[in-house]
C-alpha cells in the first residue's frame, strides 16, 4: 500500500514567515504548498525564491476567491505571478517549484509549456466550496487533457453521505496519481484516511493556524503523525471511529490511540462528525470500521438502529460504544459506571445522602448523571433551557427541575452542594473565551460548592475557572474519560463477543 504524501499548506504574509514553518515541521512533512494569495502584494514578487529558502518539494498554488483563496487581482495579473514564480529555471532542480497548482478551467500553453519543460508537475484541480461534486473518475480522467496532470477534487460535502460516496467512487479511479479531499467538519476524515481515497497527498495545516482560525475539517501535522500514526497505516489496520455532532474534542481519539500505540497494538480511532446516525453507520460499513464510540446526542438516537443492547445500555436506552458484528450493532455503555467511579474519587465517598446537587443539562449523559445521583442517594434538581425535557428525567428519579436561567438562581442556590456540568461537552474551542460558555453566568459562586465538569477540553472551561477563583473544588471528565476508554479498549479488543 502506498501512503500519501503529506502536505503542509503554509499561508502566512511573508516568504519568511512561511520557510519558518516548513522548518518547524519538517520532519512531519514531505511537501509545502505555498498559498501565493495570502502573501503581501510586495512578498508575492519574490515568490522564486521560496523553494531554495526550504528544504522539501513545493507545490506553487495562487488560488482565486471563487475557488476559496483570497486573489483577486484577475486572471492577468494572476498568469504574471505564475510566469515569473516559474521563470528562469535553475540548474538545481530542488530551487524550483516541484509542482504547480492550475485550476481545471485556467489554460495557459506558455505556463504549461514552460512547467513541462523546467520538470515542474501540473496538478490539475476543480474546487467546489458549495456543494459535492459527482462522478469523480470521469472528472479526474477529463482533467487529464495530456496524461501528465495530477488530477484534483476539493468539495463541500453537505452530508457524510456525500463524503461516503466519495471513498465508494475512489475506488474506481486508478491508474494514474490523483488527489481527492472534502471541506468542512464533515470532511476531515478525507485527510486522516487519504491513504483509503489512493489519494496521491493529503494536506495539513501548521498547529499555531489549526488553532487560530480554521474549523475542525483540517488538521496539523503534528496530530497526523503522531495521534493517528498517519505513515504507519497499513492494510492490516483495524478501523475504529469517534462520532458525534458537532464533536468538538476529540481527546476520547486521542487517549485511545495513544494507549494502541503504547501496546503496539494495530487500530487506530479516528474522528467521524455527522449529524445524522445512519450516515455514521452506512460509512462505518462503507470503510470497514469495526466499532464506533457514539458522543453527544447519538447515544440515544443510535439505539434503534442496534440488534442488540447488553447490560446497562439496555437498562438506561443509552449506548456510548457499538460493535459492528455480522448481522448489525451491538450497543454497550461504559458512562455509567465510569462516571459513578470518577464521581466517588472526586468526592472520596461512594454515598451521597444529605447532598443536594445541580444537574445541568437533560440529555445524553445528564441522564446517566441521574441515574447515578439517585443509586447513590442524592437530592438533585435538573436544570436545563428546555424545562419539558428536565421534567421529563427528573420525574423518572422523584427529583426537582427548573429552567436554566437567571429566574431560577434560588433554587439553583438550595441546589449547589455539588454542581454538575454536563454542556460543556458541546462547547467548541472557539466558544471556550465567549461569556455564552459559562451556563451559570447568572451564579456567584461562595467557595464551599464542588464542581464536576464534563468537559475534558485541555483549557479549563469558563464555568471551571470562575469556580476555581472562587475557592471551590473543581474537576473535569479527564478521570471519567480514563475510565471509560479502559472500558472501550477492552470492548474494541473482544470485537464482537460479549464484554459482559
């Protein structure tokens, strides 16, 4: 099996700028993809010089707006900034651009003449920003106008059946070299499994970037190599997914792969965003992933597409991790007995009589927070924004509820022995520093509550930190998360037999 190659797009505004971060992750890497549209209109007339100021292959690509890029100066001034990127070839091939990147619709014969002749290879791409573009192989074999183009698909996908389809149709395509990628959250799996696409590279974007100001569908280099042990995928390679919608962490992935990769074990747990389960699950069948951890509000939509649901999955209608076995999904939950076991740690006592706890949030796992309130003897309230749904689970436990909001701060204070925090898992990174972030904005804390946060996000949460400050005892669901993945792992490994 041949692997991609890795690409790491750099789009800083200086040539400088850019040849750093080709240093800093050169060893991650095997080409740079220097974005020509995010340079200064002074840097952009040195273009030549990049490829001698970095040691790897580099792909020239000046993208238009239409297309996703930044250039609009037009296609006059755009053919000039090829024509001198590519001019007055050196000897030593390594001081020229290795590739360039032309649109399916932009033809120049000088430009393309002059790439042949100086050994640069012509990627030949189509870009849709909007929307999936179909029959993939007819549109690969149509953009190969004289058999030495690389062919390339970028599209949006709107569903993960779009982006499903793409890997169906890859499979057809062979032959020559090609690049296939979809945008958006939807998408980033098209970068993690390239190799499944035969994809000839897959692109990476510089961490520092990743986190700045770009969604969830690219990701860094260093990630790709070292969370999901990109080079070392092979095709004895178990598949597992982490799904969920919009999934904005994926330290569950991240702690599973690493204790794969500590016991020299061949599986990898890769991220897989869709709002709707049954995308999830036609692509998991598509693409041979043997298991999935379900995150989010999956865990009770995925329950009536199971043949079968084991210990406390049947009991609670909830399944956080499903095997793919010959005749369908077999549902299990590792969240109960996981979070009763963090819980107890963090408060050194397995009963919780006389306390009186907030439970914020009524989907998903607040209602494995109730489950385990209740066997472990606590008063609890629910608070959630929609009051149907937090009467509906506390009636099931005898306990209180009321709306998440200002109007409800005296109950909440009758309520605040001990305060968990099940939202927090909704929260994306971008929303960590917004005011929106904290769910108790309306609360001041005194210092005596203790705090359980489900997030497992590696910054404090806006509701940790406040909580913090004030003197109280906080914790996330780092413990949690431990314990369920030594769960997970142990279910993974048995693959289809029963766990119980």
């Amino acid at each position: 099996m041949n692997l991609p190659l890795v690409c790491l797009t750099v789009a800083a505004p200086t040539l400088e700028e850019n040849a750093a971060l080709v240093q800093k992750y050169n060893r991650y890497i095997d080409i740079a993809e220097l974005r020509v549209d995010f340079l200064t209109p002074d840097e952009q007339l040195y273009v030549r010089r990049f490829p001698a100021m970095v040691n790897v292959p580099c792909i020239l690509a000046i993208r238009r707006k239409i297309d996703g890029g930044l250039f609009e100066s037009g296609e006059i001034s755009r053919t000039m900034l090829f024509g001198r990127a590519l001019a007055f070839a050196d000897q030593n091939p390594q001081k020229n651009f290795a590739y360039v990147d032309f649109e399916d619709d932009y033809h120049i014969p000088s430009l393309q003449d002059a790439a042949l002749a100086f050994g640069v290879r012509i990627i030949r791409s189509c870009y849709d920003i909007e929307r999936p573009i179909k029959n993939l192989k007819a549109r690969c074999d149509e953009m190969r106008k004289t058999g030495y183009e690389i062919p390339k698909i970028v599209f949006m996908p709107k569903t993960l059946a779009d982006v499903t389809h793409m890997f169906q149709e890859a499979t057809d395509i062979n032959g020559y070299e090609h690049i296939l990628c979809a945008l958006g959250p939807l998408g980033q799996v098209t970068r993690i499994l390239a190799h499944k696409l035969n994809s000839y590279l897959t692109y990476v974007l510089p961490e520092e970037t990743v986190a700045r100001d770009v969604p969830v569908d690219y990701i860094d280099p260093i990630a790709l190599d070292e969370t999901y042990c990109f080079r070392a995928f092979n095709t004895n390679t178990a598949l597992f997914a982490l799904a969920g919608w919009p999934l904005p962490s994926t330290a569950s992935a991240e702690l599973h792969n690493t204790c794969y990769k500590a016991a020299d074990v061949n599986v990898r747990v890769i991220p897989l965003r869709s709002p709707a389960i049954n995308d999830i699950l036609d692509f998991a069948e598509q693409l041979d992933i043997r298991g999935v951890i379900v995150d989010g509000v999956h865990k009770e939509a995925v329950v009536p597409e199971l043949i079968k649901l084991v210990g406390d999955a049947e009991k609670y209608k909830l399944s956080d991790i499903i095997i793919r076995t010959d005749n369908g999904w077999v549902g299990y939950n590792t969240g109960k007995s996981a979070f009763q076991a963090a819980l107890s740690q963090f408060m050194a006592t397995k009963k919780l009589r006389h306390r009186r706890i907030a439970i914020i949030g009524a989907d998903g796992d607040a209602k494995i927070v109730a489950a385990v309130v209740k066997e472990m003897g606590g008063k609890a309230c629910i608070f959630n924004k929609t009051i149907a749904t937090a009467k509906e689970l506390a009636d099931k436990y005898g306990f209180e509820y009321a709306l998440l909001g200002p109007e409800s701060a005296r109950k909440f204070e009758r309520y605040s022995d001990i305060i968990i925090q099940t939202l927090s898992k909704e929260i994306t990174s971008r929303d960590l520093s917004s005011k929106d972030a904290d769910s108790l904005y309306f609360y001041q804390f005194c210092g005596t509550e203790k705090v359980f946060d489900f997030s497992c996000d590696r910054k404090n949460t806006p509701l940790m930190k406040r909580a913090a400050l004030a003197g109280c005892t906080v914790c996330n669901g780092t413990e949690m998360m431990r314990q369920q993945t030594a769960k997970q792992i142990e279910i993974f490994l048995r693959g289809e037999h029963d766990a119980e």
